[in-house]
C-alpha cells in the first residue's frame, strides 16, 4: 500500500521548464538544461517534479494555452528531448508529473480552427457556442479587472464562443464524450513517455455543464472516476493533483467517498486561512480550515503550499480577514490582482525575515498533507513588479552570480531575471547559499529530509491541542503507534506555552526534537512547558527515538 500511494509522504516541488535553465543558450529555458539540474533537485531531496506546460503554444498565457497537446514547444526541444529528462528523472528516484490544461484550447489550435471554420466539423460541437450573446456573458470572468466577458463573437464562425479564461482560450466542451475520448488519449499519451501523473488545470470548470442556456453550472463529478479508471488501469501508481478551490462541503465529490476519484487536491481553504494566521497571529480560523477539510478517504492527500505561480487567491477570507492579509502582505495596489489575491513571492511578503520564513515553510511542512514546493523558493527568491499580472513571479531561476544569474549565456533572456534590488541574483542565487551552511538552501534540504523522516503527517491522523494561547498552533499526528508534535509560535514577541500532549500512555512523557538539542520531559502534573522565541518552532518526535522499533506493520 505504501508503495501504491507513494504520494503519501512526498515532497514535489513546481517549476517551468522556460524558467529553469537554458542550455542551448537563446535565452529560452530547455529540457537539456532542466536535465543538468536533476542532480541539485535530488540533493534537495524532492519526490516529484510538476512540471508547468510545456506543449506547443502561441505563449499568451505562459503555456496553458496549447495549440497542440501532442507535442513539445520547440523552444524546449522535442519528445525525444523529453523522454530523455523523464528518463534521467527516473534513474535519479524523481517522478515526473505535468499539467493537464484540458478546460480550454489557444483559439490556434487546429481544433478550434476548423470548428469555427466549417460549422459541419466535428470539432465544432467540441467548443461551447451561441449564435447571440448571452445575457449573463459579463459574470463568471476568472480574471475580473481584465476579462470583460465570458462570450466573444467570432468573426468567421459568426457565432459567439465561451471562455471562462481569456478570450484567446476557448473553451472545450467537456460534456461532449468525443472530447473525454480525447483527453484519455492525452493522458495516455504522456504517460506513455514516463509521466507519472498530472496536476490537473481548473478542475471544477472542466467537470462544469457549459452553454448559453446554462444558468448555473452542474459539476458533472462521474467524469473524475472516469479519468481516475483510464489512469490506474494503465499504470497503477500514477496519479492526479487536482486544482479545485472549492468548499469544504464539496471536497468529498473531488476525492470520492471511496477513493475512487481524485487522488490529491491543493487545499485552498486551509492556504487562505494560513497567511491570515501569518499576518494576525491568530491560528483559530487555521484549525477551523483543517477541521472542516479533515475528511478524507483513506488514498486521498491533500496538497500543502504556501506560494505557486498564479496570485495568492484569498477569496475564501471574510472582507476584514481579506484586508488583514492585504494590510501586512499586499498592501500597494500593484501587489494587489483580480481584487481578490497578492502577486508576490513569499520572501518579499514577509519582508525578508528568515524567522517568518522558517516559520512559514515549517507550517507547510508539517500540515495534514504533501507539501508543494515553488521553485525559487528554496533560495527566498523576490518578484518584479514591473511584469504584468501574474508573470512577476515567473522570473528565471537565480543559479549564480554569472550574467542573467547563470539562467542563459543569451544577451536577452525573453523572461528578464531580478538582477537589481535585495532579491537580484547578485544576492539570491543557489550556488552562493549552497557554500553556506546556514543558508535558506541548506536549511530547506535538512527540512525535507527530516520531513521524510516523519511519514505520521502524510499518513496519520491529527489532532489540534489546547496550549492557552491562539496565536501558538499545536499539532500532533498518531500513526502506527508513533506520534509527533509540532509547536508554531505566530506572534513577534516570545511566549511559553504549558500543554499535556493527549497521549493516555507514559510516551508523552518525553518529547525529543528532531531539529535541535531543546528535549522537554513533563512535569509532575503531566504538562510540557515549553518557551518559544518569536516565529518559533519545535519538532518533536514523541517518547524516544527507538520508535522505528515500536512502529506496527498496519
């Protein structure tokens, strides 16, 4: 079984190809170059690499508009290219998973060519289309502030198409089998070539009933089983990350009450409610999130983050919360996207300080789930503003102090690196805190190998304990007789805390830190007193370190 879910207790970690390294030497990140750098990700310890699109595209919106699934930008090289860094990826003990943008097409593919062409094609049913603008085509934008509709009118099909994302990216029409076929055939494709599973592209519009005549959409759940079948019956451990941000009420329908859906989804709910802990100290709302998406069958995982590569989408806040988080991490409007989400970086949010940083990624490290890992952020790599929307924290990977950060030998890399400021490369580069030992680089590598060493959070069950202050979160996991405990202190200035760790057994006697030579034995009274500097943290294993030896097989 634990060979089955492999993603249970694994560390992935979220690049783009384009952003990673150019070996060819035009300024365009390649699949050689990223090929070069599978040794540097296997020491930092990752499990899998989620790769963001990298198939053919007119490149409008960073790749997810794909103009042929079927195939390889050639600015990154070829499927040869490709089965060459899945294989070296392999051999290193690192899956490989990519995105499945299977909701919308580029308005260039040629599916979308022929069906707003020929009104007889095949294709033409697989697009969502009206001969009138629909009534309700100014609700629905995912990108408010810079979509103003859902429906445009194409001037060679004379008729109007939806897209819930821009206007270049129609939408497919899901409902449609010919088109379920096909993305079957999508998935088995790169499967074929040694993809592991897929993060898969805005879940909820994909299984969502779509037309001019749908007033409000039905999720048509059944279609994730389908997906989930075709996947497991072709290789048994692969597996799907899905990207739903939806209420806690509704996660259930993604996973499946028997597992038989998706395999792991990014929890949204508990993202949003932890940076309104970072900028409030104040973790009650936080437990709330993990309560309510506690549920969850046995093979389901939910996926830990703090940053990724869209805006940090704090929809789900109350308007006060909302503006908390603005007030402390976004507080200009050019930080601010889509008025609802921040478009920074971690380490700029939290103004550079390393003890909210290691706060930050030890929250994310020790949450009920796998933890997602930015690219970047291993280094604390900053943004540029001056980049539209989204793509000011899509810089190039800062390696050296060479030119362009040693990203490309190109004049002009098509992304520009940070080469100015406190975050430019001079400062933020990975073979600079590779040379030091106390670097975020080197703190981040002992993290990940110690998380591995605590398989009770990808597998176990938790429990928030009482410590008499809410800005510290407690957190224990039981797992095979083994239990560990983790203590994150929010607040700037210090505070002790006294708790008993819920154990009925004498285990909880003793409380050994895995990260440091602070043990804490308690009291008569059976409490721990335990005093936590600003933004800090403990990781203790519970007993002794004998507990492989107490572990149980089931």
């Amino acid at each position: 079984m634990i060979k089955d879910l492999w993603y249970k207790n694994a560390v992935i970690y979220c690049l783009s190809v384009g952003t990673y390294m150019d070996a060819n030497g035009d300024g365009i990140g390649d699949f050689s170059g990223l090929m070069r750098r599978l040794d540097y990700l296997n020491g930092l310890g990752v499990s899998a690499i989620w790769l963001m699109p990298f198939q053919a595209s007119p490149g409008r919106d960073n790749g997810y508009d794909i103009s042929d699934y079927y195939s390889v930008n050639p600015a990154y090289g070829t499927l040869g290219d490709f089965v060459e860094f899945t294989h070296a990826a392999k051999q290193r003990g690192i899956r490989v998973l990519i995105d499945l943008v299977v909701n919308h097409t580029s308005d260039q593919h040629p599916w979308f060519k022929e069906a707003r062409r020929d009104p007889k094609s095949k294709h033409r049913d697989w697009y969502v289309w009206s001969k009138k603008k629909p009534t309700n085509a100014n609700k629905g934008m995912v990108f408010p502030g810079v979509q103003k509709s859902t429906w445009t009118h194409d001037p060679v099909a004379k008729e109007y198409y939806f897209h819930r994302f821009y206007d270049f990216q129609p939408d497919l029409n899901t409902s449609n089998p010919e088109v379920l076929a096909e993305i079957l055939r999508i998935m088995g494709f790169w499967i074929q070539l040694g993809v592991s599973g897929f993060r898969m592209d805005a879940v909820p519009f994909v299984i969502s009933t779509k037309g001019a005549d749908v007033k409000k959409p039905r999720e048509q759940y059944a279609m994730l089983r389908d997906l989930r079948e075709f996947l497991q019956w072709r290789v048994g451990d692969s597996m799907i990350l899905a990207e739903a941000n939806v209420l806690p009420s509704t996660d259930m329908q993604y996973f499946g009450d028997d597992g038989d859906r998706m395999h792991m989804m990014f929890n949204f709910q508990v993202n949003q409610n932890l940076f309104y802990a970072l900028a409030s100290a104040d973790t009650k709302p936080l437990i709330r999130a993990m309560d309510k998406t506690k549920k969850r069958p046995h093979s389901g995982q939910w996926g830990m983050f703090l940053r990724n590569h869209d805006e940090l989408d704090l929809g789900r806040l109350s308007e006060k919360q909302r503006q908390t988080v603005f007030d402390a991490f976004g507080p200009n409007k050019e930080d601010q996207l889509y008025d609802r989400g921040i478009r920074r970086r971690l380490a700029p949010m939290l103004g550079g300080d390393r003890r909210r940083l290691e706060l930050a990624y030890s929250l994310m490290f020790t949450l009920p789930g796998t933890p997602v890992l930015r690219y970047g952020d291993e280094l604390g790599m900053g943004d540029d503003l001056s980049l539209p929307e989204r793509e000011c924290c899509r810089t190039p990977m800062q390696w050296s102090t060479e030119p362009h950060g040693g990203f490309t030998k190109s004049d002009k890399p098509i992304m520009p690196v940070i080469g100015h400021g406190p975050y430019g490369y001079e400062h933020v580069n990975a073979a600079f805190q590779r040379r030091d030992p106390n670097s975020m680089l080197n703190w981040i590598e002992r993290i990940i190998r110690m998380r591995k060493e605590v398989p009770e959070v990808g597998w176990g069950d938790f429990e928030a304990l009482n410590v008499g202050n809410d800005a510290v979160l407690a957190l224990r996991y039981d797992w095979r007789n083994n239990s560990v405990l983790f203590l994150h202190n929010f607040a700037a200035e210090p505070i002790e805390v006294e708790f008993k760790t819920g154990l009925a057994d004498q285990r909880g006697a003793r409380l050994v830190n895995l990260l440091g030579d602070e043990h804490s034995e308690a009291k008569k009274n059976g409490k721990h007193c335990v005093c936590l500097e600003s933004y800090g943290y403990r990781w203790y294993r519970v007993g002794g370190l004998d507990y492989l030896l107490n572990r149980s097989d089931v």
